[in-house]
C-alpha cells in the first residue's frame, strides 16, 4: 500500500512540474548590464519611493481633479508617478534600455477597469 502511495505522488509530483518554454534572449552590453544594478535599480527604487510619497501628497487634488468626466486622474497619476519607475526597477529584466518598460501581454494583468460611462 505504501508502495502506490509514493507512486502516485511521484507521479503527481512528475506530472504538475511547470515547463518552461522557450524564450529568446537577447544579447546585452555587460557593461549595461553593470551599470544597471548599481546604478539604475537603486535609483529607480529611489524615484520610486519619492513617486508614491508625492502621489498620497497630492491625492487630495487628484481627487478634485476626478470629479469631472473622464475619473480617471488617479489612473493616470499613479501610472505617472509609481506604476511606470516601479515597473522599471522591479520588473524590467536586467540589461533591458527600454523606458518607459511594458512588460509583454501574456505578463500584463489589468488592476483597474476604464470607465466606460458616457457623459451626462
């Protein structure tokens, strides 16, 4: 009996294993790449930081802002001010020049829905 157990959760164990599919790589500047984690990284969690300190700070006028149509003034400013430097330093891959970076679609999970209410 003991047998079949360890046999079926080796099995499931073999069989649940995520596989990783191929990806291409790029070949980046090793001096870059360098640079980017001492530099850049420490940086753009600096930036980052002072981005979401600003954004509290200000959320009482982006409130104000959000009153007429389209609300989005919250959107907008946290992409501005926090989303877009911590997506550079947190999930930009090492060696990676693009900025503003987007990450690819199949990585993208929407937070927030656009309000599609029209105007009265």
């Amino acid at each position: 009996m003991k047998k079949r157990i360890s046999f079926f959760i080796l099995l499931s164990v073999v069989f649940s294993c995520p596989v990783a599919n191929a990806q291409p790589v790029e070949a980046s500047d090793p001096g870059f790449v360098l640079l980017d984690v001492l530099l850049y990284r420490p940086l753009g969690f600096a930036v980052t930081v002072i981005g979401t300190g600003v954004f509290i700070g200000i959320s009482p006028l982006t409130a104000f802002a959000s009153i007429p149509y389209p609300h989005d003034a919250f959107i907008k400013t946290g992409n501005i001010l926090v989303l877009a430097p911590g997506a550079y330093t947190f999930i930009r891959p090492v060696g990676d020049r693009s900025f503003p970076y987007v990450p690819p679609s199949y990585k993208r999970k929407r937070i927030v829905s656009d309000n599609d209410v029209p105007p009265k």
